[in-house]
C-alpha cells in the first residue's frame, strides 16, 4: 500500500509540475510615464511596477496617492479582472464578457490610430521590428547608452532606446505633429520570470464585490 501511495503521490507531483510549466514565463516592468505638463512632484509620475503572463496574466500595482486616497492594484486572470484599492482594503471583481479573453497593456490612448494600439507594454522591440521601424541616431540617456530605431505614422512618431548591453527598452518618446507629446522611461524591464500565482489573485484581506452586471 505505500508503494502505491507512492507512486500516486509521485504522478500527482510530475502532473503539478507540468501544468505549472505550461504557465507563461512572466515580463516585469518598472516605469513611469514622463511629460513636460506633468509636475515633477505629481503623482502621475511615480513608478508603475506590472507583471505581464501571456494574454491571460496581468497584474499593475500603482504607487500611493494620497490626495486622493487611492493605491491601485489591478490583477487580471483572464476572464476575472479585480480593480482594488489598497486604501481600505476594497476592490471589485469584474467578469470579462468575452468572446475573447486577452489583456492587452496599451501604452497610447484611444484618440492614436488603431494601428498604434498595438504598441503595448511587453511588445515595444516587437511592435518596432513588425513596422520595420527605422535606425535612428544611438544616444547615451542618463549615463546609459541606448541604440534607437522610430517608426512614423500621422501625426504621430515613436521612437524607442534599448540598452546597446541588454537591447530591452529604456525610453519610449512619443511624439505628435512633430512636438514631445509623452515619454516612457522604463527603471527596470526584465524577462523570462518563473510564473507565480500568487501575483494573479487578489489579497486575500481585501474586501471583494460583485461589478454590476459582471462584466465591463
């Protein structure tokens, strides 16, 4: 009988292990956003730190803002999407309606072309390298050097710095009718991150609703 127990155990184990390795691999991004309208001591400018798995994992964890009393926490285990806020310990969970379940990380807004949708977090080399983007001049930003390649469409211009040592991005400027309109300096960017659940469901001290309708 502990034979058998053993085994069994064993084959629980070996199947654990791979359903976990089918998990994705995870991107963690440290940025914030910078903008010449944006005052240095805002809270608008204070660092993001999010966790990327695939199309189904996403977590954002927002720094504090007091004045408003809001410490955001967004985690999203496709369908379930939960927005909390960590002042109070409260947050609503949110049911993707469908009929597809994929979280993107937009960087541009709405009012950009739809094809810059595409441009998201996680995806900046790739989106670059898909439009064939073109060289542009290296440059060293704060001390690190940075080759560059931007792309163009009307009225809009991105270009993106990678690290000449690591090629993962270091700043992302945007720019509109040819005027700095945003920029994105990413504090750390790191790939190829074990997956952990943990990071995917929400606090378990945070008091949970239904959204009205459940969906979003």
């Amino acid at each position: 009988m502990k034979r058998y127990l053993l085994i069994f155990a064993l084959a629980l184990g070996a199947h654990a292990a791979m359903v976990e390795s089918n998990k994705p691999r995870l991107i963690k991004i440290v940025y914030r956003h910078m903008a010449s309208e944006i005052p240095a001591d805002s809270w608008a400018v204070q660092p993001r730190t999010l966790y990327i798995g695939g199309g189904t994992y996403s977590r954002l964890e927002e720094a504090p803002d007091p004045e408003q009393h809001i410490h955001g926490l967004i985690i999203t285990s496709e369908p379930d999407v939960w927005m909390i806020n960590l002042f109070g310990r409260r947050g609503q969970h949110i049911i993707d309606p469908g009929p597809t379940f994929v979280t993107h990380h937009n960087i541009m807004g709405a009012e950009a072309p739809k094809e810059l949708w595409a441009l998201e977090f996680g995806k900046e080399v790739e989106f670059l390298q898909n439009h064939h983007a073109a060289p542009a001049e290296a440059k060293v930003i704060e001390g690190q050097q940075c080759d560059a390649s931007e792309y163009g469409l009307a009225p809009y211009r991105i270009v993106l710095y990678v690290r000449s040592d690591t090629h993962t991005p270091f700043q992302l400027d945007i720019f509109k009718d040819d005027s700095a309109y945003s920029s994105v300096r990413y504090l750390s960017y790191e790939t190829g991150i074990a997956f952990d659940a943990a990071l995917f469901r929400p606090p378990a001290d945070v008091t949970m609703t239904e959204a009205k309708g459940g969906s979003r």
